[in-house]
C-alpha cells in the first residue's frame, strides 16, 4: 500500500533523510524506530505529502505523492507530531471541519462519522470543551480522532501514545491493533515494548539511514542476553561520541 | 475547487471565536465613522458619503494587515498547517478559501458603516447611485490590500513582522499619487508622476466614489488581488 523508493531529503545543507526505501502492506502495522533527529518524522512528512522529497518516490496504492498528491491524501490518516489543532475551536467544530474537508456533505453523513470517532477515542466528556482547554492527552486523542476520521487504508501516526499515561496508551495500542487487519499502519515511536507489544515489523533509522528492518522477534533474538533498548542502543549509538 | 468551502467556513467563523474579530470590527466602525463627523460630515452641506471615504484608505492601510496578518502566519507558527495541507485540499483552494473568508469579514465591517448612509438619506436627498458604487469601490479596494496582506502573511511564521511589511507595502501603495508625495516629487516630469499616479489605490478608489466605475480602476484592483493570489500560491508551493 505504501512504497518508499530511495528517498532523500535535504534541509538546506543538512540531509535529514538519506536514501530510505521500504514497503508497507495492508496488515502490518510498521514500528518506526530512531534517536531524535533520525529523520522518522520528516519520512512520515514526505509520504504524507506535506514535504516534497529531493529525490526518491513515496507513493500509495499506487498513487505518487508528488504528481497525485490528492489522492494519496484521500487514503491517508495523519498524525503529526507537533498535533497541532486549532485551540479556540471545540472538539466538535475541530472534527466537523475535518470532515467536511475529508469530502463529507450531508449532516447525517458527518454526525455518523463524527459519533463514531467519538466513541473509539472516548471523547464524549470533552466534545463541547474548546481544544485549548483540554489537557495532553486529550488533545492527542483528538489528533487520532481527526486522523482515522474517514476510515483510511493508510494510517501515518508520529509518536500517537506520546504524552498519554498508562492507561490512555494501552487504550490507544487497542485501538490500532483493532484496526491493523484491513489497513497499513505506520507508526513512530520512541517507546521499545510499544514495538513489541503491537508492531509486526520494525525498521530503525540513524542518521537518516535505515539500520534494521525486520519482525520485532529478529530483532529480539540479535542477542538474546540483551534487552531490546540495549540492542537499539548498540545500533543507533556509534555516532554519538564522534 | 469545492474544497474551498470548508476552509472558508473555519476561517470565517474563526473570526468570531475569539474577541480579536469583535475588537478589530468595533474600532474599524468607530475611527471610520469618528474621523467622517469630526471632519466636516454635517458642515459639508452635501448629501454624500465623501468624508467617510477620505479615510477609507487611510484605516484599511492598517485595519486589513491586522485582519490578514494571522491567515498564514498562525498557521505555521502553531503547525497546524502541517494538518491543513496533509488533508485533501489543494493549496490554490486554501489560499481561496482564506481569502474570501477574511474579504467577507472586511466587507461586514464595511456594510456596517451604513448608518451613515441613512444618515445621509435621512438629512437630505442623496445619489444612491453613487454611494453604491463607494461601497462597491471600498470591498473591491479592500480585495487588494488583503490579497497583499495575505502574501505577507505567508511570508514569515511571525504575525508582528507580516503585519508590519504589510503596513509598509499598503502605506507605499496608499500614498503613490498622493497630494503629499506629488509635492515632494513636484520637480519630475509630469509624466512620470502621471505613471506612478496609475498604481495609487488612492486615485482609482476616487474614481469610483465620484461615481465612475472605470474599466482602468476594476481591472487594476481586480489583476492586483488575482496576482497577489498566484503569488501567494507560489510562495507556500516553495515552502513544502
């Protein structure tokens, strides 16, 4: 559903992402790995099509995100990291606009989505509330809220259980284990047993490169004695006292 | 292009979800209609609206910047633009969108202004003719100052600087064939003064409110607020 060809991005003088190419097919649910500045978001920026790459392709069901990028932002479902709404806005008002952009008309159309997207993120105490108001984890639930809105083959979520507490995370984990059968899933995350507990695939990048790319159990069985933040270390550190 | 309507119903509404909307319409109203009576709209002895649109230029110079300066600027200051342009909208039904948002919140504050015309009306027997084509003049002018405010909102991520570069640049644009600056330049060829008078709002906007709806003055607004647009459009192409 989601192929990424040799993808490279420069900021100015800086190579954020340095010739990245992978697959994503309908059911996996991709673990994206990497110390900050690694370039997960900017990758996850390109397929979404808000940043246009420097070279290399990122395209979905077949669609490239460059010459068709409506249509590959028809089937995806974002998440940006910054999560950034509009704070004077309600979570209702917030939703409806998303909807509406997402191409839904007639009110019964957008009160079916929006009652729906309500309850799977549990945002029935706060509809009414104005997105400033809200507290952390809230606001992230809005966030996945507007981004699985219109139930889209493709989810793109940049860190979705950061700022959340124990509870909301493991809400949030079911949440998209529940949806991974009939969609493909990428997701970032900085949190190693998030990867275990819900990903099928993991793929680390350092440096803009891609390091690994595997089932969580091989990346496991790398070294059995090592815990699987030791292992990510021993991958991703090297540079660091350079 | 049907994207452009739900843009344009968040921005609008947008207005009036904080007090800033209310804030800026109220003063608008009351320094225009303030500057009109305390310059001699009863003394003038005529049934017109000419007092009022003297200052028209002269407020809009900085009530329109203050209206545009947030259309791109909040947006990338606070990331949202990130979920703007990640949702199915093209960037040309954005900038649409925006636009006509804020274009319609100027002309409230314009159309609010019409108890001066009943004013008018009531006192004596005026050209409703040509007080239409004031207020007709006034939006159409109006296009133009946002459309270059909206360009220098999405220059920066800094609403102070997009509202003072556009200040500068509806100033510029304002006084070009201006009493003031034609003194200052008196010693250049009349041509040349002539040629810098063409791209005063100031002097197409008088042509209007005498009651001449110039072709000249329609498609200088009109290609300057569509020419504004396309570079707007371009510069937040480049951004991505």
């Amino acid at each position: 559903m989601v192929t990424v060809e040799n993808l490279i991005k420069d900021y100015g003088a800086i190579r954020a992402v340095d010739g990245v190419s992978f697959k994503v097919n309908k059911g996996d649910i991709l673990g994206f790995l990497g110390p900050n500045g690694a370039g997960k978001s900017t990758t996850m920026k390109v397929i979404s099509g808000y940043l246009a790459p420097t070279s290399g392709t990122a395209s979905v069901d077949g669609f490239d995100v460059q010459e068709h990028p409506l249509e590959v932002k028809k089937r995806i479902g974002y998440l940006p990291e910054s999560n950034a709404a509009y704070p004077e806005m309600t979570v209702l008002e917030f939703l409806t606009y998303v909807a509406e952009a997402r191409g839904y008309r007639s009110k019964e159309d957008i009160n079916d989505r929006l009652a729906d997207v309500i309850v799977k993120c549990h945002l029935k105490k706060v509809q009414n509330q104005s997105i400033e108001t809200l507290s952390k984890g809230y606001r992230q639930r809005v966030g996945v809220a507007q981004a699985i809105l219109h139930d889209p083959p493709v989810l793109i979520l940049d860190e979705p259980t950061d700022g959340l507490d124990p509870n909301q995370k493991h809400e949030v984990r079911k949440l998209i284990s529940n949806m991974a059968q009939d969609k493909a899933i990428v997701l970032s995350t900085h949190i190693l047993e998030e990867v275990e507990a819900l990903c099928n695939r993991v793929i680390i990048i350092d440096q803009g490169k891609k390091v690994i790319d595997e089932t969580p159990e091989e990346l496991k069985a790398r070294d059995p004695k090592l815990k699987m933040d030791e292992i990510f270390r021993e991958l991703t550190n090297r540079n660091v006292y350079v | 292009m049907n994207q452009v309507c739900p843009v344009f119903k968040k921005e609008f509404f947008g207005y009036f979800r904080s007090p800033v909307g209310y804030v800026i319409l109220a003063v608008f109203i009351m320094l225009l209609t303030g500057l009109a009576f305390f310059t001699g709209f009863y003394e003038s002895n005529t049934a017109n609206l000419d007092t009022l649109w003297n200052f028209l230029p002269w407020i809009f110079m900085v009530f329109i910047p203050a209206t545009g300066m947030r259309l791109w600027a909040e947006e990338k200051r606070s990331g949202s633009i990130e979920l703007l342009f990640t949702l199915p909208i093209s960037i040309t039904s954005a900038v649409v969108g925006k636009f006509l948002a804020a274009w319609l919140f100027i002309s409230l504050g314009i159309v609010l202004t019409f108890p001066m015309a009943i004013t008018t009306g009531y006192l004596g027997n005026p050209d409703w003719g040509i007080i239409m084509a004031g207020y007709f003049g006034s939006v159409l002018m109006a296009g133009s100052y946002l459309a270059i405010s909206s360009v220098c909102s999405a220059m920066t991520q800094n609403q102070v600087i997009s509202f003072v570069l556009s200040v500068l640049i509806c100033f510029a644009v304002t006084l070009m064939g201006s009493d003031i600056l034609l003194s200052i330049l008196g010693g250049l060829p009349s041509g040349l003064l002539d040629f810098i008078g063409n791209f005063s709002f100031y002097i197409h906007f008088q042509t209007i409110t005498r009651g001449l709806i110039e072709m000249s003055a329609l498609s200088f607004f009109g290609l300057l607020t569509i020419a504004s647009l396309a570079i707007n459009i371009v510069i937040l192409k480049r951004q991505s």
